[in-house]
C-alpha cells in the first residue's frame, strides 16, 4: 500500500484497521514531503519515503508496484493542475495492474 502525503499516517492506519494488517499488508510506504518522527509503525515492512511529489523522481523514489494507493487532503496542495495530474497519472503507473483490473 501507498500513502502518498501520508503525514502522520492517519490514512493508512485506518486502512489496515479495516481490511486487517496481517498477510498481505506487510509493505506500507507513505511518501511525505516532511519527516514524521510521531508516526506509528503499523506493520513491519513500514517505510517512510521522503519526497516531493513535484518531482518526476518522486515514483522511483517509492518503488512499487503497489495493490493499493491512498492519499487524503495532501495532492491539492501541489495547486497547479498539471503538477496535480502529473501526480494522479505517476500513483496509476505505481499499481500493480493485476489490482486494478
Ligand atoms: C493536510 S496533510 C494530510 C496528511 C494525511 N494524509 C492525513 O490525512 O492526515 C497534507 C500532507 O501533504 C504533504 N505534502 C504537501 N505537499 C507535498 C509535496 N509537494 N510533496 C510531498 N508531500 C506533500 C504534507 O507534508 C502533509 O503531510
């Protein structure tokens, strides 16, 4: 899973509250443009990724392929509506495509 803007990690918390952090849930990566020292580590495989994503480098920076992205009140920020869906179209190109069929 991808928390893209993840922040302290809210999102993602309770994404695995619900569907369950056991199995499959063991790679989290939350990409955030500031480093959250408070952030709880949910799963073992978590991974914090400083990046910004205005930069075309932020998707390798990340990895993947992911079977799952999440982002909450954080791509807005980028304002600029290129820059926004430049975003939307990197985080498609980040999932596994068996998971999105
Ligand atoms: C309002 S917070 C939301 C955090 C979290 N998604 C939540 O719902 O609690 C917006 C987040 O987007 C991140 N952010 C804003 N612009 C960013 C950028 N250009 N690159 C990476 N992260 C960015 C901020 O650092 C912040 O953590």
């Amino acid at each position: 899973m991808l928390d893209v803007g993840a922040g302290y990690g809210v999102v993602s918390e309770e994404v695995l509250q619900a569907f369950g952090s056991s199995d499959h849930s063991t790679g989290l990566f939350r990409a955030d443009a500031r480093p959250r020292r408070h952030a709880l580590p949910v799963v073992p495989k978590l991974r914090y990724v400083l990046c910004n994503l205005v930069d075309p480098s932020w998707p390798k920076q990340v990895g993947g392929p992911f079977d799952l992205a999440v982002s909450a009140i954080a791509i807005h920020n980028l304002r600029d509506p290129e820059k926004i869906f430049a975003c939307y179209h990197a985080i498609h190109d980040l999932l596994n495509p068996a998971a999105t069929s």
